[in-house]
C-alpha cells in the first residue's frame, strides 16, 4: 500500500459499508432498478494542427472509475466490455480505481480485459483507492490480461503511430507523481493519462496535446443540469468535474464520469461512460 494517507478510521468505515451491502446483493438490485445508471459511449474528435496531423485518424478508448466491490455490480463491466468490443478501438487507456476495498475483486476484471486485443494495446494508471489495498497484486494480475501499467513514464505507440507516445502518470495525491518523469523520452504528440484531473498541478510546465482523468465520477449524484451535490478530494476536481476543457498554453483535457460506483450503488444524473476520442 502506497497511500499514507489511507487511516484506520477509513479502513473501519470501509468494512462497515461493506457488510451493509450485503457482499454485493444490494448492487444486485440497484443496477436491476436502474440505478446505477445506463453506461453508454461518449465521442470526442480533437484534430491537431496541421503540421502536426496523424497520418490516419488514432482512435481512442478510456474507461475509468471501474471500482469492482460490493457498491458496483458486476453486469456493468460486461456492458462496458461489450461496448469496447463493439467500438473496435486502436488502443485502450484505463485510468485507475479499479477496486473498491481488498484487491482480490480485481479478478472480476481480468477476462474482460484480457478478451480486450486493441491493435496498439492496453494501458492504465493506478488510482487512490488502488494504492490504499494490495496495487502490487493488481498491477500483476493487469499486466497478465495484458494491460501494461505506467507510472511516472511514457510509452511510444508502434508505427504508423511512432509519433504518439502515452504519458502515465502517478495518482496525485496518493502516489508519487513526477511530472517530468512522466513525459522523459515522450514523441511529439502526447497522450496524458492520470487518475484525478489534479494531475495537473504536477505537470511543471510539460506539455501535452490531450489528457484523460476520471476520479470524479461527474459527482455520481447530481442535479438535472449535471451539478454535482459532493465531490471527491481535490482543488481542481470541482472546475473539472466532468467534459472537456481547452486548457490554457496546454492541449484538451477529458474527464469522465466513470463506470462504477464508490461507496454507495446509486448513481443519479450521472450516468457510467466509456470515452472514445479520434485524433485526427
């Protein structure tokens, strides 16, 4: 366990929650009712300048926030592997808090993603809640269904994506990110990925072209318009609760709502997403 932050008192109220949801059967029963939300798939397309133009479009999937655990039923990842399957996309990036509670539930992920074959591959970072159990036993049961773990480094794509390289970086508060480590080496069009859009503040100065984050699940209870009524810890989770944002001498960051659910099995105006993004 890597969160020093991660208390008793948080372990405690952590297995108390779990037994009130009955190992599962009450996530059973929302997710029938509805309440977990419909997961469905949210499109983007950034085009990069011309003189920095793909020489074909690079599509994209982001699929974060999993928390496999009693709060998340497990039909809501055969609905998220399905509509990976049915998207077909070049590469898969996954941004972490994979499991809510022991890391064994990790094991209800493994052979979707293992049955997941992008062409480019499978890669992911590690969350808060995944450095508060064993991210040793997740890294390694990741990495046998493929799925290559960054932290603090980048991966060149092969060709003909030899330009692009993947930048994963630490979770922010929990890990030991390292802005400059992250993009050491990197291609010329950067793909950021990190769990919690706090990221942001570690970067000191590197640049990238486009960014993914979850960590906030859009509140996963919000009002009709989106607002989320509670978020999770971080100044820049609020402003960048959910959607795409431009950023300032920088590329577009994309955060998404997520696929589980933390804590408790309802999610309301807030429904799960798998992000697919074309770059063209």
């Amino acid at each position: 366990m890597r969160n020093k932050r991660y208390s008793r008192r948080q372990h405690y109220l952590e297995t108390i929650l779990n037994v009130a949801l009955l190992g599962g059967h009450v996530s059973a029963l929302t997710y029938h009712l509805g309440l977990h939300g419909r997961l469905g798939v949210t499109r983007h397309t950034l085009a990069l300048p011309p003189e920095r133009r793909l020489s074909q479009p690079l599509k994209i999937a982001f699929a974060s926030d999993l928390h496999a655990g009693p709060a998340t039923h497990k039909r809501i990842f055969d609905d998220l592997f399905a509509a990976i399957a049915a998207e077909q996309p070049d590469l898969l990036l996954l941004g972490g808090d994979f499991v809510t509670g022991p890391a064994r539930h990790v094991r209800q992920l493994c052979p979707g993603l293992a049955a997941c074959n992008p062409p480019l591959g499978k890669f992911g970072v590690l969350g808060n809640h995944d450095l508060s159990t064993d991210e040793v036993l997740i890294t390694r049961l990741f990495e046998q269904a493929g799925v290559r773990m960054l932290v603090n480094q980048a991966h060149a794509l092969p060709a003909p994506f030899a330009r692009v390289s993947v930048c994963g970086m630490d979770d922010p508060w929990t890990g030991e990110p390292d802005g400059a480590a992250t993009f050491a080496g990197a291609a010329d069009v950067r793909v950021l990925l990190m769990h919690a859009p706090d990221g942001l503040l570690m970067l000191n100065g590197q640049r990238f072209d486009l960014g993914f984050a979850g960590h906030t699940h859009g509140g996963q209870i919000a009002l009709r318009d989106g607002t989320p009524l509670h978020m999770p810890h971080g100044p820049l989770c609020r402003p960048y609760h959910y959607g795409r944002f431009p950023l300032r001498d920088n590329g577009e960051l994309i955060v998404s709502r997520g696929v589980g659910c933390s804590g408790i099995p309802v999610r309301i105006n807030a429904d799960p997403e798998l992000v697919i993004c074309t770059v063209q």
